[in-house]
C-alpha cells in the first residue's frame, strides 16, 4: 500500500492495486485496517527549510516541532500569512514564539509569502493553488488533517478568510488580527457567505484608537474603518450564522495579538468541536473550491465569475436586500447537502455534475440508500464499497484513517446517477 500511495505511473498502481486486492482477498473491511496502519513519511534531518511547491507560484516555509517524529504524529499545521511588508520567516517566528508559550502544543509551521488563492480578492489563474500546497506539506509531513489551522496579520488575516471563505472544510479554525474578508458588498454578502466559515472557529481581532484621544482618532486609516466594520458585521451573524465566531475589538495591536494567541493556544492543545459532518453547504466561485464536506461540484456552469468588483444596476427600491442578494446568487455555485439515515438530500445551484463521496459512519453500507437532488430522485438501491475508491481518495486527500468507500456522481441534466 505504501509503494501504491506513493507511485506516480498510473499504470504502476493499477497493478500494484491488483496484488493489494488479491493479498486481502477483496475485503476491503481488511484493507480499511491496513491501510490505516500506513505511514508514508520519513525522518526529516533539518527542522527548518523551504518547501517545494512548483505550481503555486509563492514561497513556501516550513518549520518543525523539536525532534520531530513521523510515527509519533500526527501533528497539528498552522499556515502563517504575513501582512505584506513582513518577511514571511520572521513571521512564522512571531506567531511561533507566541503560539509555543504557556502550554501550547507541539505543532508544524509554515509561512506562505504571497497571497496564492482564496474567494475575494483573487486571481483566477491562482484557483486551487492553496490546495497544492496543503497536499505537498501533508505528502512531506505527518499532519493531522483535521488540525489544520490559518493565522494571519494585516494583509495576510485579509488573505486568510479569503482562504477560509475558499475551502471551508479545509481548517479547523482561523486568527485574524487586524484583518477583514474583502468581498464585494458585504452589507448584502456576509450573510450570504457566511455559511462557508459557519462550521469554523474564528479568533478575530482588530484595533481602534482610543476614543478619548482625538489624535489617535485623527490617525486612523481607511482600512482600520474597514477591518472594524467588516469585523462588526461578522461578529453580529454570531447568534445565528457564526456561532464559533470570537471576536474582539480593542485598543492596540498587543491586546490584539492576545486575543487570537490565546484562542490558537486552546486549539493546539484541544482542537475545536467539529460541525456535525452529516452536513454539507456552501458557495463555489471558481471549480477548484467544489468540495464541501462529502460533496463535491465536479463542474459549474459557466460563465465563472472573474471581476474583482460586482457591478448592481438599479433594482426595484422595495426591496434592495433581496436584488442584491439575487445578484450575488447569481454569480456564484451552491451545494447543500443532508444525511438523515439512508436519505441523502441534495440542493444544487449552477452545478453541472455533482459527486458524493461515502465515508464510514455517514451511512450504512449494508442497506440500500436514495438520493434526491433538486427535488428530483436520483438514486435507490444498494452502495457498493470499493477498493479502488478507498485508495484513490485517500492518496487523494491523504487521509488514511477515514476515506471514502464508496463514490456516486451524477449530471444535474442526466437520467441517472453513476457509481465508480
């Protein structure tokens, strides 16, 4: 198995998936324990050095717990993004000196100069990039990935709800200290967005000057306005859509740096409660951010929406809420997703293909299931697992412990569902 996760030839794993199937003699039950038992990392001689990540055209740091062992991980990451005139090293040493005080737990780092995707603002030649290089560090080291945690300052916390709002079932939690998430209108999108951070733990912090010092009211930039009325914006979704939002307004970048330092402390030592993983919904700009949960857009209509701005026409005056947000629904993919049982519902919005991917504890596997998309029943009947679906997603995801044993996937205008 670890000759097979680790072979490039695709002809090579078909017929080193054939000698696995034949040693466990097609149980994948048996395969599922052995696989779990995999460990394809090695010793890593020096505790700091770049990380080689060809196609996400940004620099890559890595720094490691003392006297790092693959088998004696996983390991929590942290991804450092640095505001924009910070180094990224001396970054991924700020957050670290912070972070590794008063009890916090032994994680691995790294630094990413330069933002390399996300949702708003972004590059959609730059779409999927990120995901590149969480899978090149989880290829390099023993992560645990459901620890993985975004930590950014100024430009860089900008960068990582930008991230967050990208991929959000891809972290665990998120610090932002001084930073907002820039999306077009967000009087109309925090709301509508906000279900991709709703299952995310937030530590945000950000600094106004002190309202009995008119000097330092005087100081204040454009942007300081802008992070403290995003924050406050996101920070009143929190009864409803944000619940594991945290946020502080204060009165100085050290209370702030507190703030977030402390939360991240907590989560290293114990991670934050995960949402319930039967659930799945979110917004999808670009196709490379389509899985969410165990769903997944395979492809979207076009046209993909690439303009950094959202131009709004007049609209009809009684109700600028609801055309706003008819704007912004119009640009963007949905998929919402729910597992009652054997039950599988499904919305879909702008989506061409959509695939489900089946892990254990979501279903039973030994009862047939039905699946409904749109109102509309796509499937009733049995769900086999695989082999070749359970080593393809977890050399995939590399994810050993839990990975999909089973995929379907259907096109919004096809007759059927398709199973691998």
């Amino acid at each position: 198995m670890r000759s097979w996760l680790m072979e490039e030839d695709a002809a090579v794993r078909t017929r080193t998936l054939s000698e696995i199937a034949t040693a466990v003699e097609g149980d994948v039950d048996r395969a599922a324990r052995v696989l779990a038992c995999v460990s394809i990392w090695d010793p890593v001689e020096e505790a700091r050095g770049e990380l080689a990540v060809p196609d996400a055209g940004v620099r890559v740091l890595c720094a490691l717990p003392a006297d790092y062992d693959p088998t004696a991980g996983p390991f929590p990451l942290v991804i450092c993004l640095p505001p924009a005139r910070a180094a990224p090293a001396s970054f991924l040493d700020t957050v670290a000196s912070r972070l590794a005080t008063n009890g916090g737990g032994a994680a691995i780092w790294i630094a990413v100069g330069g933002q390399a995707d996300g949702m708003f603002p972004a590059d959609p030649a730059k779409a999927g990039t990120f995901a590149l290089i969480l899978r090149e560090a989880m290829s390099a080291f023993h992560i645990d990935a459901a620890a993985v945690y975004l930590v950014g300052s100024g430009e860089g916390a900008d960068a990582a709800f930008s991230l967050a709002l990208a991929y959000p079932d891809s972290f665990a939690g998120l610090g932002a200290i001084g930073g907002y998430a820039r999306v077009p209108l967000p009087e109309y999108a925090y709301s509508l967005l906000s279900e991709n951070l709703g299952s995310l733990a937030i530590a945000s912090a950000w600094w106004l000057a002190d309202a009995d010092d008119p000097g330092a009211i005087a100081d204040l930039t454009r942007r300081d306005l802008f992070i403290a009325a995003h924050n406050r914006a996101l920070r009143s979704l929190a009864a409803t859509a944000l619940p594991r939002f945290d946020g502080a307004e204060v009165n100085a970048a050290p209370a702030a740096w507190n703030h977030v330092a402390g939360a991240l402390r907590r989560w290293l030592v114990t991670p934050p409660p995960k949402a319930d993983p039967r659930t799945a919904r979110g917004w999808i700009r670009f196709p490379q951010h389509g899985r969410i949960g165990w769903l997944e857009a395979e492809a979207i209509d076009e046209p993909i929406w690439t303009s950094q701005q959202l131009t709004v026409a007049v609209g009809d005056p009684g109700g600028g809420d609801a055309f706003v947000r008819g704007v912004l629904e119009g640009r963007l993919a949905h998929l919402a997703g729910r597992i009652d049982g054997q039950e599988i519902t499904i919305d879909a919005h702008r989506c061409l293909r959509v695939g489900i991917l089946l892990r254990r504890g979501l279903i039973d596997f030994t009862r047939p299931i039905r699946v409904t998309c749109n109102g509309i029943l796509r499937y009733d009947g049995p769900v086999e697992r695989r082999l070749t679906t359970m080593m393809e997603t977890a050399r995939r995801d590399l994810d050993f412990s839990n990975p999909a044993w089973a995929r379907l996937s259907f096109r919004m205008d096809g007759p059927a569902l398709q199973r691998d």
